[in-house]
C-alpha cells in the first residue's frame, strides 16, 4: 500500500463559503500550511485556553498533527478546515467539525484564529458557515461546542452562533499545559432544530 507521502486522499468534505470567507481543508503537504498549523497551535493565547493531547512543539510535531488531521477528513470522521480570506487567500484561522458520529448524528466543533485576524468576527463567520454546512448538509441532528471555563470570548462566539449554554462540566478537560490537573468547561449545543442566527 502506497505511504501518506506517495499516494492521493481525497476528502468527501467540500470547500465552503461565506462571510467574506474560503474554508478549504488543510494541506498537510503545504509547507506554508504546516507553518501555520505549528503558530495557531504554539500560540500563547491558544495554549491559555486548550491542552493538545498530543502536543505540538516544532515543525515535526505539526507535521504529524496536521497528517492525523488530514488522514480524519480522508476517513470521514472530522473535517478540520483551514479558515482563509475568499479575496487574498490569507490564511486567519482553524475550524473543525470533529468526532462525527453517522449513528447519533451529532459532532464536536472547535475552532481558533491566528493574532492578527482577531477581533474582526473571523471565528463567529467561520462557526455559522462550517455549522450551517454540518447541520444542513451533512446532516447532523446536533453539534456540540466546548470550552474551558473563563474563555468568555469563546462563549459570546458560541451564542451569537446558536449554541446554546448547557451547563458546566467539572474538571472535563486539562489544564493550561498540565495533564495532572483538571478544569471546569462549559457546554453549549445547536440542533438542526434551532432557529438560524441572524449574523451581520
């Protein structure tokens, strides 16, 4: 069987629009990808709120990340897209739709948004256009998104999108650079029921 280096995966996600933005799946051969998958991922401000399981430190270490993730598309378990400018093509962040389960009809969203795009909506556009893709499209019944407790941005970001806040779960996920050590996130879930937000 040919190596992930040698042979073509194709990914059954497509590119999706909307907002003044171009979501396309990442290219875990592109070296200008694989830079900006190792920044969003070694970003202080990133690394405040989420704990990899699987840290990223260097160049190598992304490269592996960003093949699982390309790997999770082929397969169609996850669909992590890289968040770019429709005009330019500048790459501003990162959207996933992970954890698809065909079964339950559900899956997990997350997302980030390189220094220099903050503060202009990028991670607002990029949820509406990725959950109305998954709750439409695809076909789920229900998307669920997380949150260490305390990230208020990430919780403003998930109400404006529809998901609604749906308790706090105790000592759910790591905390900032440990795996000893546990803290409190919040909940918050949209189903294909729920009314489509209005967004400017």
């Amino acid at each position: 069987m040919a190596s992930l280096h040698t042979r073509r995966m194709v990914s059954p996600f497509p590119v999706l629009h909307g907002h003044g933005l171009r979501l396309r799946l990442w290219d875990s051969g592109s070296e200008a990808d694989l830079r900006t998958w190792l920044r969003g991922l070694t970003d202080p401000d990133f690394r405040r709120w989420n704990t990899p399981l699987h840290p990223v430190t260097d160049l190598e270490s992304a490269r592996e990340s960003l093949r699982a993730k390309v790997v999770s598309a082929v397969e169609g378990s996850s669909a992590s897209y890289c968040v770019t400018d429709a005009e330019t093509g500048t790459a501003l962040g990162h959207i996933g739709v992970n954890l698809i389960n065909p079964v339950l009809s559900n899956a997990r969203v997350g997302y980030w948004v390189l220094p220099e795009a903050r503060g202009r909506g990028v991670a607002t556009h990029a949820l509406a256009v990725a959950s109305r893709w998954a709750l439409n499209e695809l076909g789920l019944h229900r998307l669920e998104l997380d949150h260490a407790v305390g990230h208020e941005a990430s919780c403003r970001i998930a109400e404006r999108c529809g998901f609604r806040y749906e308790g706090t779960l105790r000592g759910a996920m790591f905390e900032a650079g440990r795996y000893d050590t546990f803290r409190d996130m919040h909940l918050h879930g949209r189903l294909t029921t729920d009314p489509e937000p209005r967004l400017p």
